[in-house]
C-alpha cells in the first residue's frame, strides 16, 4: 500500500496529476473548409495529431493533395494554440453582412478530446481562430496557407 501511495504521490509531482493523464487531450483533430462562388477553388485542411492534409478542387475539375507528417514539435504548437480556444463562447455562425460578397466563407470543425464544435465565418474576426490558423500556416507551403489571415481582413471597414 505505501509502495502505491508512494507512486501516486510522486505521478502527482510530475505530472500535476494523481492519475498521470496530461491535461492536454489524447485527441484533436481539425476540418476546415474554405469556399465562396467567386473564390475560385474549394480547400479542405484536415489536421490531425500526426500529420496536415490540404485537398484543393480547382475550378478546371483538378484536385490537387498535399501532406506533411507533423514532428513531436508542430503537433505540441499546434495542441497548445488549440486549447487556447475556448469551444463553449464560439457561435455556429460568425458572419458580418456588411462586408463585401464572397471573400470566401470558412467552415470549422473542431474536435479536443470528445468536444466537437462546427461553425462558419465570414469576414468575422475571431482572435483564438486566427491564432490557430496562424500556427498551422507555419507547417504549410504558403501555396496552401489556410486564408484566414490579415489578407482575408484586406478590404474590411
């Protein structure tokens, strides 16, 4: 019984934990999709906790697919700017209907641990989002930058 106590005491110590689980979730995965009838091609960004995937769908019916297996590295930067999101304050529609047609609409689905939340923006500046499109566009190509950048905020009042 001490030897137990003992290792729970000393997991605690480590971990911050009396169970050794990590406050960080064992799952997360994130789907977004870029679209708009005058953007040109549609873009899907799959991002799951190994690996970046980018479908694109050109207007001449081409598909293109990039990968890139994330390191132990990208996969944390990537985790952390996620937990920084807080999914109960997001609203499914993020949308300003003063801004000027089809800047291209982002649809997000975002699953941390068993949570999922899926929600739209337009043209809506959300600070935890853009934080955490900023942090995966470092892991791509700028060919397959997620545009939910200062550039999608280019022509906004």
């Amino acid at each position: 019984m001490k030897h137990f106590l003992l290792i729970n005491v000393l997991s605690f110590l480590l971990t911050g934990n009396v169970f050794g689980q990590s406050e960080k979730p064992l799952l997360y995965k994130i789907e977004i999709e870029n679209w708009g009838l005058l953007l040109g091609p549609n873009t899907t960004w799959m991002i799951s906790k190994d690996s970046i995937s980018v479908r694109r769908q050109n207007l001449n019916g081409t598909v293109e697919i990039f990968t890139t297996v994330l390191s132990t590295k990208e996969k944390d930067s990537i985790q952390t700017s996620l937990l920084k999101v807080d999914l109960n304050k997001l609203n499914r529609e993020n949308v300003d209907n003063s801004a000027p047609d089809d800047m291209g609409e982002f649809d997000f689905k975002l699953t941390v641990g068993k949570a999922t939340k899926e929600f739209q923006i337009y043209q809506v500046y959300l600070d935890s989002i853009f934080n955490l499109v900023k942090q995966i566009n470092i892991f791509l190509p700028n060919k397959y930058d997620i545009g939910y950048n200062a550039e999608y905020f280019r022509f906004k009042k």
